[in-house]
C-alpha cells in the first residue's frame, strides 16, 4: 500500500508513542536473567585498569570507539525523527560510540529527505553512523539507491533490518521478502562499507544464521525478543481495526530471546561478528551478552527516553551503561573486552 508523506510521518509518530508504552514491551523476555556471571572476589588488577575501549576494523581500517555500546536504530523520515536524532548523534560525536538510524526507506523515493542527515551532521560531523534499509526495500531497489542512502550519512556500515512479523501486522505493510537473501548478497559485493543483517526485536534460528554463513556480511545483530515489541506496537496502531488488533495479541510474545539467539549463533558456528541488542537496559546485561560472544551491544528504548529529555539525560545515561559495564568486568576479572569475551565467566 502506498502512503502519502502525511501518513507516513503519522506511522512514525505513531511508533515513538507507542513504543514508550510499557503495554508494547516484552519487558523480562530476553533470557538474561539465566545467565549468572561468575563474581571473581580477588581481581588481579585495580578498578582503573579495566578498559572498555572497542574498535570498528573493516578492511584493515579501525575506527576507535569509547565502548562496545552502540545505539539501536529508532526512527527517522520526520520531524520529531530528525530532533531526536540529532541528540543521538550528537552524543554519538562526542563520546564517539556507534548510532544506528532509523529506516531510510522514505529517502528511496523522496531526494529532500536527505536533507535530515545532512542538518544532523552539521551538528555531529564525527558521529559514527550506520546507515539502515529493510530487506522488502532492498529486494526492489537499484544499488544506486541504496549507495545514494550510504553517502547521505557517510555510513560506516549498513544494517538491512528483517521484520517479517512487523510486516504482516502492519496495515501499510511491506511483505515482498522472497529472494531477501540473494539481494543481500549482490550488496555485499557492491555496497563499499559492511553489511549488517538485524532484526527487529523477533531474533534469529540455528538455520536462518547458518544461511546467512556464506552471503559474505560483516555482522549480524541478533535483536531478539525482550524489549520493544513491534508486533505489539502494530497491535495498538490497529485498536480501530479489531481483527487485526486481536491477531497482533495472539503473536505478542512471538519471537526469539536475544540471549537464545546467540546460543543459536555459537550452535551455528558462524564466522561473521555476532551483535546483540533488544530488551538491553543496563550494562550488567551488556557485559552478560558480551560473555555470550557479542562484540558490541546495542541500547534503543533508554536512549530514545533520554534523547526526548535532552543531552544531558543522554549523557548520564550512557555513563551509567559503561560504569555498569566497567564494574562488571572487573567484578569478573576483566582487564578488558577480550577478557570478558573468552575468559570463562559465566556459571
């Protein structure tokens, strides 16, 4: 179904409401409370030792980065999108982590929404940004679309986001996914900077990751089920339309835990960078994922609360997720990321 720009700004405005209502998260869903790290009473190193610091190296180059701490992709195609991803760049400038965007789907057909990356970076010309199209967009559409998409952000990766079940729940709804892997592919071969599969807060099976081994991408986020859950957020859009308000209840707990979803990726065996995000709100969680094999975590809902109340709140946020983080590692015996990601401390 095809949107005005007026619907389609609605839809967005829609989703940051909805997405703040608790009604629409699978708040303690995303499998971590099984996981116990191991307390190390006797470190063999001084709080101040212990380094967060991570790095993005594609192709030999390294970008350095404060923390493995990324922020999730939100929103963006309107106005509201574009203040609050100012805030997040701007933060993402000065404390140098990575930002995902929203879906860029709307630049696909209108040049002038473009110009919302373009007043970002004014403001934040050293934010580390990945670009972000769905999967039903990138089956229709010519690289050089997509390569217009990476230079309006000056990306340093692109994530190609899968939510099928959002798909199929929303009334404009894009459900075209076959030949989604084989697209992947081509742009892989033809995009100039990684690729990042993710998804949307539904995870990934054994077999989906093992059929993603060989399509040559850098990453995949896991974004599994726990936190914003947007079969839910189309549910509570659809409340005038009571059947499709009563199928999104039936899938309201559909999906796969962020923490199963990487055990799935360890089964699987997979050579690519496994991230984690989805139902991530402290940084005990982070450091948890990072056990599991995660090489960087991602936050959305904390992030999206604090950038409505500005940078300050964005701020206290972030120190907080890697002080979090820091006394994690070393209450477990981490000097640093290695560390925490291959020695033994999970029970």
């Amino acid at each position: 179904m095809d949107e005005s720009k007026n619907q389609f700004e609605q839809r967005k405005r829609d989703h940051i409401r909805i997405a703040l209502d608790p009604r629409s998260q699978a708040a303690g869903q995303n499998g971590l409370d099984s996981i116990t790290l191991i307390h190390e009473a006797l470190p063999d190193l001084n709080y101040k030792e212990v380094d967060i610091s991570a790095s993005f190296v594609f192709s030999g180059d390294a970008i350095p980065l404060s923390s493995p701490i990324f922020i999730s992709s939100m929103t963006a195609g309107h106005e509201k999108g574009r203040e609050i991803n100012e805030a997040l760049a701007r933060l993402s400038d000065r404390r140098q982590i990575l930002m995902g965007v929203g879906s860029q789907r709307r630049e696909l057909e209108d040049s002038n929404a473009a110009e919302e990356w373009a007043k970002v970076r004014k403001q934040a010309p050293k934010a580390r940004l990945l670009g972000n199209i769905g999967i039903a967009q990138l089956i229709k559409s010519p690289i050089d679309k997509i390569r217009r998409l990476i230079d309006s952000t000056e990306a340093v990766a692109l994530f190609v986001h899968l939510n099928p079940l959002q798909e199929a729940l929303q009334p404009e709804g894009t459900t075209e996914f076959r030949a989604g892997l084989q697209a992947i592919e081509n742009l892989v071969k033809l995009a100039g900077i990684p690729v990042i599969v993710k998804e949307t807060g539904c995870g990934f099976s054994v077999a989906t990751l093992k059929r993603l081994e060989n399509t040559g991408i850098f990453a995949v986020d896991v974004s599994g089920k726990g936190g914003t859950h947007w079969g839910r957020v189309e549910g509570y859009r659809s409340e005038e339309s009571e059947m499709l308000y009563q199928v999104a209840q039936t899938f309201a707990d559909w999906g796969i835990s962020t923490t199963e979803s990487l055990l799935n990726a360890k089964e699987a065996r997979v050579e690519y960078q496994l991230w984690a995000s989805g139902g991530v709100r402290n940084g005990l969680e982070i450091g948890k994922l990072m056990a599991l094999g995660a090489s960087k975590v991602g936050v959305a809902k904390p992030f999206l609360e604090a950038a409505l109340q500005g940078d300050e709140a964005l701020e206290k946020l972030l120190t907080r997720l890697e002080t979090e983080l820091k006394v994690t590692m070393f209450c477990t015996g981490c000097r640093n990321l290695k560390d925490l990601q291959s020695k033994k401390v999970i029970q």
